[in-house]
C-alpha cells in the first residue's frame, strides 16, 4: 500500500474530528496543495527547473529556508533510488519525505505527573493566542474527565485576569489568581497549592505577553518557573511556547528567548485557520527540535486538536488532489 493510501486509510478511521481538520487546515490545503499540483501537473522529471519550483512552494508555505532546502535535498536524494514517473510519484515521494522530516517516533509523549497535580506552563509574546488556548485545554482535558484549575500568572496587562477568570467561570473550573499588579510567582504558588489541596490533576499557568527585549519580565518567568518547582518537585512536567502561525517565520525568532529562561517541551501553534503558512510546523519541528503539541483550528471552544503530522500531510496531499 502507498504511503498516501495508508494516511488516508488512518484519516478515515478517525473520528468526527476529520471534518474539523479539513477545515481548519483550509487555507494551507487549497494555497499549498494547488501551488504543488501545478508543479506536480506539469513534472516532466526531477529537473533543476521542477526542484526550484518546489522550494519557492514550499518557501510560500511558511517551511523556512533551511528546512525547504532540506525537503528540496531529501527528494532529490529519494529520486534517484526510485522510479519516479509521474506526479503522482512525486507527491508521495514529498509527503514521505515531510513525515520522515517531522520523525514523529522519536518525540516523547506529553509528560504527565502521576503523583499529583501536572503543571503545564504556557508561554509566548504578547496577542499569539496564550489566554484563550489555556481556556481550550481545559476543555480538552475536561473531557478526558480532568480536574482542572487555571492561574491567573498575567498581571502585567490590565484585564487580563478577568479574561482568564471569565472563561473558567464558563467551563465551571477553579481560577487562581493574585491582585492587579501582584507578583505572578506568588500567584503560581497559590496556585499550586491549591492544586495539590484538591487533587487537581491539570493546572494550565498563562502568564503574560512578554516581549523578548523585556529582561526584567523573563526574570519574572524564570522567577515563576523556579517556585513553580519548589512546590511541586519535577513541576512545570510542560511549558508550551505559543506561536501564532500567521505571523509567520517571525514567530520562530521569538522562540530563542524562552529558551533561555524556561524549558520549552512543546509548541502550541494557533490560527491555522486564518493562515496558508502551515508549512510553519515542519520547520518548528526542524529548526527548534520540538513537537507541536496542538493546533489552534478556529475560535471556539473545541477548536484546538492535538497536532498530528500524517493528519496535516493528508490534508495537504488531498488539496494537491482538489486540484489535479
Ligand atoms: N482564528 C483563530 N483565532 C485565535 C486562535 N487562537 C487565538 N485566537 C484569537 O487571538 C486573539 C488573542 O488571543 P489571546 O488568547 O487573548 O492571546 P494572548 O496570547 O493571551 O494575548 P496577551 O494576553 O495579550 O499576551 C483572540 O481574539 C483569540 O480569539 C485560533 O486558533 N484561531
Ligand atoms: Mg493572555
């Protein structure tokens, strides 16, 4: 069986959510999928003239330089040990080539705490979507028959506690949080001990847009991300650094400087919907050596899914299909 008739075979088996995958991948499907069926339609070999089309296509998607080059490489590379004939051969050998790129296998499952409350830090510069994310995971975990609690770690920007607060007053969930003003560290402290008093098992932390040139609030993070462990050993188990894929290769730049002061252990990449740049997430799995843990699909409250590469890559095999 081909490659693309397995992930195809994989999409079907699953639930519902393939709708809402199709959907919110749209953008990227139809912008990427039709870009390489006009390549792949005209193939004529892997020509010089073919290779750098598909660089330019996968440049326009968002892959970033290095990793296109690389994709463009690996092709290249595959070509010549395989028969390939015609478009059809290509596409299946691109798709493979981006799954082997993505190497699924080796990233580490989510790290949950099995001896008391799982702290999941949530990161990343200002508007990329923190807040609202941390309202979608706990819905997520919600239906996984969670117990839930949200800390109000962003003090820094007028009402954003009481965005916070507003939606886990919608999903009926404990919010944690300090006064105007106060420091958020004491605020994750409070919130940790709360979780550990009532057997929470999932503590989504936001904490505020913070630009990267601003040291004194990445002290502020390490800050938090010290206490953070003092009260709950092994504590934060993830911080997710949020990235909004529509601003692009820009949002990977950011990334350096959480590095710095936390240990980023996932991506969670949010607008996909309103965005053609998907191809954001191979070069973040590239570039930054980390998984994209989930996927803003679109604005409501069941709109972030766990990130799937070969759900990604069917999406965009079957827009080249929509075309061709
Ligand atoms: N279409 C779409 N909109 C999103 C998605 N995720 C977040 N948004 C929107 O992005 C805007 C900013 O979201 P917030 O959650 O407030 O962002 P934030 O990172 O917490 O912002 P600050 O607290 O100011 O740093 C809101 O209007 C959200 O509805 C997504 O996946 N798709
Ligand atoms: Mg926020």
């Amino acid at each position: 069986m081909s490659f693309l008739d397995q992930l195809k075979n994989k999409f079907a088996k699953k639930d519902s959510n393939s709708d809402r995958y199709l959907d919110g991948y749209k953008k990227t499907r139809k912008s990427f999928g039709e870009k390489l069926g006009s390549i792949f339609r005209a193939f004529d070999g892997l020509t010089d003239e073919f290779l750098e089309e598909l660089m330019v296509t996968l440049l326009e998607s968002d892959v970033g330089v290095q990793t296109s080059e690389k994709i463009v490489d690996m092709v290249q590379t595959e070509g010549k040990d395989r028969f390939i004939r015609n478009a059809d051969d290509v596409i299946e050998c691109l798709v493979e080539q981006m799954d082997k790129l993505y190497d699924k296998n080796s990233i580490p499952a989510i790290k949950y705490n099995e001896n008391g409350p799982t702290v999941i830090l949530v990161v990343g510069v200002n508007g990329v979507g923190k807040t609202t994310s941390i309202a979608k995971l706990a819905n997520y975990y919600l239906k996984q028959g969670k117990k839930v609690c949200t800390a109000a770690g962003d003090t820094f920007r007028a009402g954003a506690v009481i965005q916070l607060e507003e939606w886990s007053r919608r999903l009926d969930i404990p919010c944690i949080k300090g006064k105007e003003n106060a420091d958020p560290a004491s605020v994750m402290v409070d919130a940790c001990r709360f979780a550990k008093e009532n057997n929470i098992d999932i503590l989504l932390a936001d904490t505020a847009g913070r630009l990267q040139n601003k040291a004194n609030l990445m002290k502020e993070l390490e800050k938090m991300y010290r206490v953070i462990g003092k009260e709950i050993p092994s504590a934060p188990h993830e911080t997710w650094l949020v990235i909004d894929s529509t601003t692009g290769q820009n949002g990977l730049h950011q990334a350096g400087v959480f590095f710095e002061t936390t240990k980023v252990s996932g991506i969670v990449l949010t607008k996909l919907d309103g965005t053609a740049k998907g191809g954001i997430v191979l070069s973040i799995r590239d570039q930054l050596h980390l998984p994209v843990r989930f996927v803003g699909l679109g604005e409501t409250m069941d709109d972030l899914q766990p990130f799937d590469i070969d759900d990604f890559l069917y999406s965009i095999a079957q827009g080249v299909d929509d075309v061709g």
